[in-house]
C-alpha cells in the first residue's frame, strides 16, 4: 500500500497549529521582550532616554510588553485566590520585583522608572506563568529558539553592517545594538549552546538537534562574541564554560575534565599571551585601562551617593541620569553597584538573597531525579556567567536588559524542573 497523501483535515491541521503555540509560547514570549529590551533600532542620545522624551521605537518597546502582558492574562486568567509558592526562591522573585516596581514611585526620572517598574512586573508574571503552567520541556525551547536568534544576530550584522559610533569603530555588533549588550546576550547563547553539545547523551526534555547543529550554532555565537571585544562578556562565557565542563561528569571524569581544562588554559595563555593582552587592552592607555575605562571613578561616586541615602536609595534607572550628569556613563557599570544607588541596601540584600537562593536551588535539583542534570548544569552555568559578567555591567541589577530577562527565565527553570521532576 502506498501512503496517502491527502492532506489532514482542517479540524486537524487546527489542533496541530495550536498544540504547536501551546509549547512555543513561552519561547516567544522570552525572545519577545530580549528584542523589545535590547536591540537598537537607531541611535539615540543617553540624555532623551533619562528625561523620558518617547519615539516611535521607545513606543514599539512598551507596545511588546503590554502585548506580553495581555496575552497571558487572556490565556490564564489569574484569579483572585493567592497560591502558595512551590520554592522559598519564588518569594524572594516576588519581593526583588515589588522592591524594583515600588522604588521607581520616588525616583527623579518618573516617566523612565514607572516605564521600567512596570516591564519588571511583566517579567516576574512571565516568569511565573513559565512555572505554573509550562511542561518540562518548555524552558529547553526557549534555550534553543534564544541561541537561533543570537546565531542569526550575528549572521545578520555580518551580513548588513550598521554605523559604528566613533567610540567602538572596530567592535562587532548588529543594528544599533551597544557591543557591550551584544556581548552579555552572546555570552549567554555561547554557554547555553556549550551545555546542550556536551550533553548529547544524558537524559532530557525538549528539542534534541543533532552535535554538528550545535557546534556549528557555537561557533557562530563564540566568534561573534570575540568580535565584540566586551572583556566581562569573555570572561563570564569563560566562566559559564568552565562550569559545564565541571558539572557534566562525576568522579575521574570529572577530574580529568579539570585538568584538561587546566592544560588548555595554561597553553593558550603561554602561546597566544601577547594576542590575549592586546586583545583585552583594546589598544586604550594604560591610564585608562587602570580606571578599568572610568568604571572606577564612576564607583567612587557612587559610594558617595550610597553613602547619602544609603537605605533606600535614589529611586529606579536613577544611576543612570546620575552618572550620566556627574562623568558622562550612563548606568552602575556593576549590577551591584547599580542596585545599591537605585534601591539601597533593602533592594541589593534582596537580590543578593535572590541570587544565593536561585544557586542553592539549582544545587539541589539533581538530588530530586537523576534526568534533573541537565537542568542543573544550564541553571548553574548561565547563572555564574551572568554573575561574572556583572562586575562590569549592570544588566542582572536593572530591567529592561537580557541579563534580568535571563534570571527571571532561570527562576522559571528551577520552578519547572522542581514541579515536574518531584517524585
């Protein structure tokens, strides 16, 4: 008998597209807001954005959200009853979200900060959508479908090349996007991929592409994040890197694992030590370089302005303008330091505590199903990439970036993996 090749009925054709929507919404709604935050349709300078002055694009980016936003109200209809959290870490997301929201209500830029509180509020509902009602192999798409983008980011820049601005004329980066948030977005994509190619023969959930698709999506994402020249980016990917290998096996492999990552290290720092220095000092000065390109007097200020209101601090996106006025960067240039001039020493102990209970959770999750390793690898490894990337720019301590996108995806992770994997 030969196959029919009628085509399905309509009924069915229906269904199947609307089964597909039913596992790729959380993917879309993740890769919706790192496009709405990040990529930068024109330049714009840092002083409108501070005074709240919109345009047409600033519009599109809240336009995103609020669609985010209505659509999972539409399709889940939150009720009135308060629901238990599954994991202490989620009141801790609760409380850094309301912490963030509540302190743009006294910041000095009102329009930025209630713009900005209110994107934090859509990514805490997202994050906990993911958690309550996505399947366990929901946050594996979003992973996937994040490094398709970034892979296709950095083809697209390669391709159709945008002004430079004079700052960084030899920085890769695509649109108009800043190649330090290029970097931190590759960063991510670069560690991901790493986990999913080493892991080809443990147990998981979610897409399975074949090896050469993932070294072949690695490549691209490593070699567009060099071209960035975003020194904290490397070093986070690095990190992130040397997690995975720590991670993914146990015992002699485990040490084996090491010291070949030991030998490596070692190799490339000996053979290519002069292209590794070049390459990190950027060509700047050594005046610069000791500043660390002013980041250093950008945080001697900051301890001033902490020390001024040091419990609550300034109020939302509030380092921003302030920086931007006193020496000309906009942003902590530390997601600590950040934190600690828009909301103080409650907002920072609240993220810190948010941060060292996310850790401690994703530890955990292997003890609950041995198939949880995988889980626990990309939690561990993005999230110690990110941490390491955060000395030298803000974007896990302020909304609107990918790097806040990320954690709140990485608490939906550990929520997912502890209410599917449970025995």
């Amino acid at each position: 008998m030969t196959p029919s090749t009628a085509p399905l009925p309509a009924g069915r054709s229906l269904r199947g597209v609307r089964a597909a929507a039913g596992q790729w919404w959380p993917a879309a709604a993740v890769l919706t807001l790192v496009v709405a935050s990040e990529y930068k349709w024109r330049l714009r300078p840092n002083d409108q954005a501070v005074a709240g002055e919109p345009d047409p694009f600033v519009l599109l980016e809240i336009g995103l959200y609020a669609l985010v936003a209505v659509l999972l109200f539409l399709r889940f209809r939150p009720g009135s009853r308060l629901r238990r959290a599954e994991l202490p870490v989620t009141y801790l997301a609760y409380a850094y979200a309301v912490v963030l929201a509540g302190s743009a209500l006294y910041a000095p830029y009102p329009e930025l900060a209630l713009v900005r509180g209110a994107q934090v509020l859509v990514l805490l509902a997202l994050s906990r959508s993911i958690a309550r009602h996505a399947d366990d192999a929901a946050l594996h798409r979003v992973a996937h479908a994040y490094a398709v983008l970034m892979a296709g980011s950095v083809v697209f820049g390669v391709l159709v090349p945008f002004p430079r601005l004079p700052t960084q004329p030899d920085r890769f980066t695509w649109l108009y996007v800043h190649p330090v948030q290029a970097g931190s977005m590759l960063a991510v994509a670069v560690v991901l991929l790493t986990a999913y190619a080493l892991t080809g023969g443990l147990a998981r959930t979610g897409p399975r592409w074949p090896p050469p698709a993932y070294w072949a999506l690695l490549a691209v994402c490593a070699g567009g994040l060099v071209a960035t020249k975003t020194r904290g980016a490397v070093a986070g990917a690095v990190v992130g890197v040397l997690v995975v290998l720590w991670t993914r096996w146990r015992g002699r492999r485990r040490v084996e694992a090491a010291l070949v990552s030991t030998t490596v290290l070692v190799v490339a720092v000996l053979g290519a030590g002069r292209w590794i220095e070049a390459y990190f000092a950027r060509g700047e000065s050594a005046e610069r370089l000791a500043t660390l390109n002013s980041r250093t007097d950008l945080w001697e200020y900051a301890i001033e302005l902490f020390a001024r209101q040091p419990l609550y601090g300034y109020g939302l996106t509030a380092s921003r303008g302030l920086f931007l006025e006193r020496i000309g960067l906009g942003g902590g240039h530390n997601a600590l330091v950040n934190l600690l001039v828009d909301t103080g020493t409650v907002g920072a102990l609240v993220w810190l505590a948010l941060l060292a209970a996310l850790l401690v959770t994703a530890l955990r999750l292997a003890r609950t199903r041995p198939a949880l390793r995988v889980e626990r690898m990309v939690v561990l490894s993005v999230l110690l990439a990110m941490l390491a990337n955060s000395v030298f720019t803000e974007g896990m301590g302020a909304p609107a970036t990918a790097l806040c996108t990320w954690l709140f995806v990485l608490l939906a992770w550990v929520a997912v993996a502890h209410r599917t994997g449970s025995p």
